[in-house]
C-alpha cells in the first residue's frame, strides 16, 4: 500500500411566450439550471462570442510573465471560481453544473477530446446504478440523463465522433466556462493548507496556463490535481480488518484494477483477411479459458493489465502489451479455425488509449467502505449522489491470470446514496474530488468506479462548488452546517440529480402550495405530480400522473389565490426502465431506443390563466428532454395548464412533476 501527503427558455409577457417555440428543439439549446448571477449567463453563446472567449485566452506576442523553467512557453494568467482538471464524465458534469449554477469555471483536459473512457479515443459504455438495465427504473437523471438523452437523439446510428461533438458543444456553448484542451496539469502551489495556484501546459499552443481560483475540482481519475498540491491519497487494497470489509483482502497491498484496449469490428458482405503483426501475441484456447471472446462486433475488457505495477508509470508499456493482446486475440478468431462465423469480420476500430479503471483515490473526511454499500449509507446525512453497480472485482493479474476469473460481482443489496465528506479533500481545504478518484475503499471503489456513477458524483461538487462559490465558504463549512447541506440536496433535486430518501422541499416552488388537477386519471393520479419525487419503479404509478392521450389531454395546477410565476420546471417521463448508453454493441443496443424515448412527452404547450382567462401560452415542439425549464416575465395566475398534444410514440401521457416560481 502507498500513501501520499436550465433550458434557455423564451420570454414571457401578458401577451405570450416571445421567442421561438423551434428554438426548444435546436441542437445547442440545452436544460440549464437558472443562473445565480446574470440572466445573460443562462443563453448558449454564439458563434462570435465563442471566438471572443478563445482570443482571451490566446497568449500575447510579448508575454508579461515568462516562466523560468519553460523560456519558449507564453504564460496566460486565468482568473475563475472553480478551476476542473479531466475532463471525463466526472469533470464534464462538475463543470456544466457549476456553470449553470453561476460559477465562472475553467475546465482543463489533457485531451482534445472530452468524455474519458467514454470519448472515441477508448469507447467504453456508460453504466451506473441500473446495472445494464438489470435494476430497472434506476437510471441516473441530472446532467448524465440530458447528455444521454441528446445523444439518442440526436445520434441515433451510434457515430462515437459525434458524442463527442456533442460534450464539446455542451461545455463551449456554456458562457460560464472556458475550456482548455490538450492541457495537462503540472504544478499547484499551496499554501496554508489551500491551493493558490495551478498551472497547465499545452505543448501544442506553447503555453501555460496559471489558474488562480478559491475551489478546485480534481477529476483527473489519476489524482493528478491533489498529486501535485500534496493531497493525502491512497494506493491499492486495504486489508481486511482495516475497514471491516468482507470482501478485502486479508492483507493490504498496492495491487489495483488494470487497465484495457477496446477494439470494435464490422461484417462485410465478402471474406476479410487477417494478417497480425509479427509483435502480436500468441493466443491460443487455454488462454481463453475463462475469457470467451462472444460477440465480435465490440471489443472485451477482460484484455486487461496493469493491477500488478504502476496504471500511471507504465502506461507506455502496458499500450503495447494491450495493443499486442488486442491483436492476438483477433488473430485467434480469424485465423484459429475456432470461429469460423468470423470469416466476413474486420476490425474497425483498435483504441490506443488504455482505459483506465484504478490508480490513487484522494482521501477525505469520509472513508466509504463496503458496509456503506450494503446498507450504511442510510445513516449518511448528506447523500449527494446514488450509485448501485456491483462490487465488481477485477484480479490485478489481469489477461495474464489466465486461470483466474475476470472478475468477481457481489451485488449491492439496493441503489444507495454516496456522501459528500467523500467528495472533498481532508487536508487541502479547497480541493474537490469525483470519478474513480474520491475518498473511498478499494471495495467500495469497485462499486462506485463506473461512469454513470462518476457522472452524479460530478454534478454534485460542480453545484457544492457554485455554493460555495457565491457564499465564500470551503466546502467542510458547508458540510459542517446541515442548513447548507440541505439547500444543496435541494438544489441538486431541483437539477434533478437522484438522492435516495430525499424529496422537494423547496420552500421557493410554489407548486407544493397548489392542487393538481387533470383531464383524466387513469394511470397515475394527478396528485403525484405533487408527491416531491420525479422516479418510479417499473409499472408503479407513485409519483407519476398518466392517462391515455386524447385530442383533449391535459393537467394543472391551480391556487386559491392568484400567484406571481415567472418559472415554470418539467419533469417529463424517459423512460427509465431501459438502459440508455451509447455502445458498439448490438446486442445490448437491441435493448435499447436509439432516438427519443416514447413515454417523452414531445409536443405541448403551457398556459397561465387568471379566472377563465389565458395570459399567456406557448406551444412546443420537438421536446425530446426529460427537464424542461421556461424562464418568464413575472405574471399573475391562479391556474398553470398544461396540455399534451403528441409523445415520441407512447400511447399515453405521462410526466412525474411541474414546478413553479415567484
């Protein structure tokens, strides 16, 4: 063991909705949070602001702050509230909601591509505490659930080139981030316990960057951020009586889970030759013994190595050892005589970035250990996030322990909440942590690893840093003070992140003073609307309103009195029950709807009515989200209507929640 020191939403006056109804469906028009600072913050930007932004941070010919190490590099100095170093799934939804939350934020990838092992360059799948779907109704909402809804529909032939388009567009379009690709964390300087600076470095631009910030998010995976600011951390197993885990070793030791190469193929209608390069591995049946090489359309990930060294200094080594492995097993298929389906197959696609599952976790005031995942989490406070994967071991000898399963599942006994004393640092008091990286067990950490999981635990410190951010305070004065813990709760609900035993109790949203009232109620009552929680259990009709879909379909809220509304919030029904990913396999696509889900409600339009008047509506169209927000101009109303004209399919009408506020 080593140790280490909201929808841009249209106007709104008497007269109506201003702005266009199509603009709802447009590619960049997101689900933003609303802004805690300027209005403007909350509109995607336009081709000419984006130019803007990256001018700014382009280094000037005569740079005023040479770096003495690096004489040739230019030195840009950036000022922001939040600095997020990797830019996978984790750092992808801490950036966004931090920005939607307010925070100006700089988000640094060592990459040009965002997504971790989830962008082209690696290609695994996203999943999360539905287990491949096989804990139906558990899918993650929040950020992940827009970004895989967008995806469904707007890629529907499964281009992985275009999911990654589509974080890029996400992140530039937000005006409260500026994005650095291909720039790499190097340096922190501390002092008294705090991050002052961090410095990147993008060879490509021949600059450094040195960014000053009051909080800074470490999504790195690799703990590169609190490496270099002395952020205590921890490498490999603990043992079994360190943390009174079952499923520890009997001893500690720096073993890890290693890393992989994907691959992905495609069939061709005439025989495709393989020839492997003299540098390939020799596989043959008995390698294979407990690693079957099933569908060939999409790689495996039992080709793994690493667990036994160093996942981060021998990175370069165990590319080629993958590649070699990759390779090998490709030449068993086509050439062994064991597949003989495999004739008219040839590969598409060979990854040259390991994906990484395991290397330093960042400790914090938390420890979350394997007891926690079975059942303890109950007593946590402060959940923020949910996860649910199994406790999914991989032996640290990788394809090599040929003779050893791949992995070892032990299911978790229920979908459980992870708390935010894991998700900041115990001794750099400015340092945030998610991904594969936060303060937890290697047992647990086999649970909480996977991206969908890495995604929620991102949303949460993005919006806990924008708190923290507007009230000045580090992130153990939030956690110290339940008041504060409770309005990030709030908060993240609001943004729709799932937390277990946790329900709306926004004194702000005036639908929880109103009476729910519908056009028919044969599924789902409309009072559900009002219940606080936006998930349900397949075929439970607890929190849902639902009836078949009329020409006259509608439901409302209405109030005693009449209510100045300036915000109205949607939760729409998605579809929860399937898994919803992108992935190159088209078995576990089958399962799947590549395109809008049909429960969505697509075509509707919003009413506020005063008596028997209406003073405003709005009609649209081509929804495909499961949060809609409509930000308008303050209006006095006694009844919120909302009437259902078309779905992506369902023959019913469904959604789990409509908000309002002041």
């Amino acid at each position: 063991m080593e140790h280490g020191t909201g929808t841009s939403g249209a106007a709104f006056s008497r007269r109506g909705f201003i702005g266009s109804a199509a603009a709802f469906a447009g590619y960049s028009l997101i689900v933003r949070a609303p802004s805690a600072r300027a209005e403007a913050g909350t509109a995607p930007r336009s081709h000419e602001e984006i130019r803007a932004a990256l001018a700014a941070i382009e280094p000037k010919p005569k740079p005023s702050e040479p770096y003495a190490a690096e004489p040739g590099m230019s030195v840009v100095g950036l000022d922001c509230d939040l600095m997020v170093a990797g830019g996978g799934m984790a750092g992808v939804c801490a950036a966004l909601a931090a920005a939607r939350n307010g925070a100006k934020v700089v988000f640094v990838q060592d990459r040009s591509r965002l997504g971790g092992n989830a962008s082209s360059e690696i290609r695994m799948h996203i999943v999360g505490a539905d287990k491949h779907g096989g804990r139906k109704g558990w899918r993650e909402g929040g950020i992940i659930e827009e970004l895989r809804l967008e995806d469904a529909a707007r890629n529907p032939h499964r281009a992985y080139e275009l999911w990654d388009l589509m974080l890029y567009d996400k992140v530039v379009s937000e005006r409260n981030i500026t994005l650095l690709l291909d720039a790499a964390v190097f340096r922190a300087e501390v002092k008294g316990g705090r991050i002052q600076t961090a410095w990147a470095r993008c060879d490509k631009t021949e600059t450094l960057y040195k960014v000053k910030a009051p909080l800074y998010a470490d999504c790195t995976g690799d703990s590169r951020l609190g490496f270099e600011a002395g952020a205590e951390f921890h490498w490999g197993r603990e043992g079994k009586l360190d943390f009174a885990e079952e499923l520890a070793p009997a001893s500690g030791d720096a073993r890890t889970q290693g890393s992989s190469i994907l691959f992905t193929a495609r069939q061709h209608d005439r025989p495709m030759p393989f020839t492997p390069p003299p540098w390939a591995k020799k596989i043959t049946a008995e390698d294979l013994v407990f690693r079957k090489p099933t569908e060939l359309d999409y790689g495996y990930w039992w080709i793994e190595l690493g667990g036994m060294g160093n996942t981060i200094k021998d990175n370069e080594r165990l590319r080629f050892e993958l590649l070699s492995i990759v390779l090998g097993v490709w030449d068993y298929i086509k050439n062994s005589g064991a597949r003989p389906d495999a004739a008219h197959w040839a590969l598409d696609f060979v990854g040259m970035v390991p994906g990484k599952r395991e290397s330093r976790r960042l400790l914090g005031p938390h420890i979350f250990v394997q007891p926690e995942v079975e059942g303890a989490w109950k007593q946590f406070p402060d959940g923020v996030a949910i996860g649910g994967w199994a406790m999914d071991e991989h032996p640290p000898e990788g394809f090599y322990g040929r003779d050893i399963k791949p992995f070892t599942p032990s299911p978790v006994p229920e979908v459980y909440n992870i708390p935010f004393r894991s998700l900041y640092s115990r001794n750099i008091a400015n340092l945030l942590m998610a991904g594969r990286n936060i303060s937890a067990s290697h047992v647990a950490f086999t649970s909480t690893r996977v991206m969908a999981t890495c995604a929620v635990m991102g949303q949460a410190i993005g919006t806990a840093a924008a708190l923290c951010a507007r009230e000045k305070i580090l992130p153990k004065e939030l956690s110290a003070d339940p008041g504060r813990v409770a309005a990030l709760q709030q908060r993240l609900l609001r943004d729709d992140q799932s937390i277990r035993n946790a329900r709306n109790e926004d004194p702000q949203d005036l639908a929880r003073a109103a009476t729910a009232r519908a056009s028919a109620e044969t599924l789902g009552a409309a009072a559900n609307i009002l219940s606080g929680e936006v998930r349900d259990l397949p075929d439970e009709w607890k929190h849902r309103w639902g009836t078949a879909l009329t020409p006259d379909t509608w439901i409302e809220l209405s109030w005693e009195k009449p209510q100045r509304i300036s915000e109205i919030q949607i939760t729409f029904d998605s579809g929860f029950e399937r898994e919803l990913t992108l992935t190159a396999s088209a078995s576990k696509t089958a399962k799947m709807v590549r395109g809008p889900q049909p429960e969505t409600i697509r075509d509707y339009t919003v009413e506020l009515l005063k008596g028997d008047q209406i003073v405003a509506s709005e009609k649209i169209e081509g929804n495909f989200q499961r949060l809609r927000r409509h930000r308008l101009q303050p209006a006095e109303a006694d009844r919120l209507r909302l009437r259902i004209h078309a779905t992506h399919g369902s023959e019913r009408a469904a959604l789990f929640e409509i908000r309002a506020y002041a």
